[in-house]
C-alpha cells in the first residue's frame, strides 16, 4: 500500500491543476464574450445614433444677375396669311398650283367657269345698247326743238321737256353702263390671283367643283403664306408683363431642328390680360429666309429679361411650403435648422428668384425632409467641392512627407 500512495498523490495534484487551468480558461473565454458584447452594444448604439441624425446637403443662395431667362411656349404663324374664296358662283376650270408652291403676287393660281354671269354681263351690254339708242334719239329730237324755239313755232316749255326727256335718258345710258362694268369686274374675279408673293399653304377644291361665292361662308380654295417672315405669339404671364418691352430679344428653339437657335425680338403686345390664361399675349418676329421654321409650329422662347444683381435665387426643390407658409431650411453654425419666411419675386421655372427672407451667407438645405423642424440636429454632407479643397489642401503635407522620408 506504501508504494501506491507516491501514485495517488500525483493523480490527484495533476487533477486539481488541469481543473484549475481549465476555469481560468473558461474564465477568460466569458470575460472576452461580455468584452466583445459589450463592444457591440457600443457600436451599435454608435450608429443608431448617426443615423438619428439626418443627413442633409446645403447650398449657398446664387445671385439673380443682371439678366434672367424665361422660357415660355410659343406658337409660329405666317407674318402674312390669306384666306383665298371665290368672289363669284360656276364651276372650277382649272388650278394652276398646288401646296408647296411659291407664286408670285398676281400669278393665277386658278380659274372658274361662269355661265351665269356670262348671260348677266350679255344681258347688260344689250341694256346698255338700248339705252344709248334711246338716249341718242332723245338727244336729236331735244335739238332739233331748240332751233324751232327761235321761230316760235313751239313753246319754251315743250322745249324744255324734251331736254329733260334726253338728259333722263342719258342717266339711264350712264346707269346701264355702270351694270356692264360692274359685270366685267365680277368676270374678272372668275380668274383667281395670289394678292401678295408666298407660299400655297392649303388647297381645298378641285376641277369641276361647285364654287359658290362669299366670303368666309364656305372652305376657302387656297391658302397663300408668306412665310419669309413669321410672328411667334407668347403668353406672358402676369408677373412678368412690366419686365417686357418693345425690342426685347429672346431666342427660339424648335423640335424638328434641335440644338439650333434663332434670333427674336418683341414686335407689340396685346397690352390686356386674358381673362382665361391670366397672360398678356406679346408678339415677336423671327427671320425665316431658310425656310427652317414652319408656320403654324411649336416653338419654345427664350426671353431675356432684366435682372435684379442684389436678389437671391435658390432650386425649387428648396422650398417647404405648409400650413405656416412658404419656408426655407436654413442650417445653423451648431449644425441645427433654422426655417425662414421667405417671399418670391419671380418664378423661372429652374429657379426661384426671392424677394425677401434669406441672407447670401444663409446654408439652405437643397432638399429638405418632410417633418422637418425648427432646432433639429442634422449632419451637413461633405459637397464634392469641398472634398476636393480637402484632398488639394492634403497635397503638399504629403509630397512634405515623402521628401522626409527620402532623406
């Protein structure tokens, strides 16, 4: 038994020191777990707390300039446009041009049979001969009773009926005449004639059509354009109405021909608000030598208006409008919103020109948040102008470091 007692004792003593090994390992393995959660807890309550704060971008206010641009939709007309109808009643002859056709002023563009008005005018010439017939008797008979009056063979008031007699019937030769020429004027109508050099923009008849006369009643039979020239008509605004005046340039632009500008100016303006658009209708007049704009088109105008160079201009997409108004958010040196009242002077569709409200050293959130508030911590993002002043500031710190290493 003596000699088993040496081997039980160092069983038992390698025991105790693998237990002992074996919970200070455990030990540490629970400490570096509450360690590691620990960690964990603060990172992640780190970040929770970052993404609390809202990140906004800012922009500083830009100046209007002395010059501003509005651009507006338009719509391009012939400077000079006519209606042709037929002044008298057949059927149509011939027509001599067709759309697309320049023509010359007093070309004939069309001819119209007139039976009618040929048996009218027949009628009236011989009306005409009758009268002249009678007017010349009448007036032959009034001279021969002036050289019986000296002999007394008639009385002067004999004498005086038949001169009446004659001039009566030389009014009715003067009246017959006029119906002639009145017919000869209306057979001239039957041959149609453009009244000024231009274009044949429509044509709506064809030979042998039934040609009514009028004017205005019925489909026109031609449409002359002179489209050397055209007038572009805008509707201004209201607001802008005072800031436009005759000669104002402005620039055109067309979807058929893109990239491509024309040079404008303001002819005249209706001088009233329409009472349907709240617009005052202005006129401009754009060269058309190339034929490069079409009348009756689309056209997007560009006017330059006068600007004021002390006010502020933000996007529209930096306003808040609510039920206290319209605001701006403005971020603060403690990194906290500030809303603004603020006031539009004009509206230019990519920006918004203010009136009043803002100060030019104000940081204006470009895109605020809905629920935004008045004293809410927010972070400010790095623009990428700024991370480029930074990495250019960097620069010479770093070639400064290299040379040191160098040497």
């Amino acid at each position: 038994m003596s000699s088993e007692s040496p081997d039980n004792g160092v069983s038992r003593r390698t025991l105790y020191v693998a237990g002992a090994g074996i919970f200070v390992i455990a030990l540490i393995i629970v400490i570096a777990g509450v360690a590691m959660r620990t960690g964990d807890a603060a990172v992640l309550r780190e970040r929770a707390d970052k993404q609390a704060v809202q990140t906004v971008t800012v922009i500083a206010p830009g100046k209007a300039g002395a010059t501003t641009t509005l651009d507006l939709p338009g719509r391009l007309e012939a400077y000079t446009r006519a209606s042709i109808y037929a002044r008298v009643s057949g059927y149509l002859k011939s027509w001599k041009v067709d759309i697309g056709t320049p023509v010359k002023v007093g070309q004939l563009l069309a001819e119209i049979e007139t039976p009618d008005l040929d048996q009218q005018l027949l009628q009236a010439r011989a009306d005409l001969a009758s009268a002249q017939a009678n007017a010349a008797l009448a007036g032959s008979t009034a001279k021969r009773w002036q050289t019986l009056v000296g002999s007394d063979s008639v009385s002067r008031q004999e004498v005086e009926e038949k001169v009446g007699d004659f001039t009566t019937k030389q009014s009715i030769v003067n009246a017959a005449q006029a119906n002639v020429d009145r017919f000869l004027a209306m057979k001239s109508f039957a041959r149609i004639v453009a009244p000024f050099s231009g274009v044949v923009t429509a044509r709506s008849t064809d030979v042998g059509a039934l040609i009514n006369a009028g004017g205005g009643t019925g489909p026109e039979l031609f449409v002359i354009s002179d489209t050397r020239k055209l007038r572009v008509y805008v509707s201004v605004p209201q607001n802008y109405v005072a800031l436009i005046k005759r000669g104002t340039a402005a620039r055109l632009s067309v979807p058929e021909n893109p990239g491509k500008f024309y040079a404008a100016a303001v002819e005249s303006s209706s001088q009233a608000i329409n009472i349907a658009s709240g617009g005052m209708l202005i006129q401009l007049a754009v060269d058309n030598t190339n034929a490069d704009l079409l009348p009756g088109g689309f056209a997007n105008v560009s006017l330059d208006l006068p600007g004021s160079t002390e006010a502020l201009s933000i996007p529209p997409s930096a306003l808040i409008f609510d039920k206290a108004g319209l605001r701006v958010a403005t971020v603060g040196p403690d990194s906290k919103v500030t809303l603004k009242t603020v006031t539009i002077a004009r509206d230019f569709g990519k920006f918004i020109e203010l009136a009043s409200g803002l100060a030019a050293s104000d940081r204006v959130i470009e895109n605020p948040a809905d629920g935004i508030m008045n004293g809410e911590l927010v972070r400010v993002a790095a623009t990428a102008e700024a991370k480029a002043v930074d990495a250019k500031a960097a620069l010479p710190e770093a070639s400064g470091s290299d040379e040191r290493g160098k040497k």
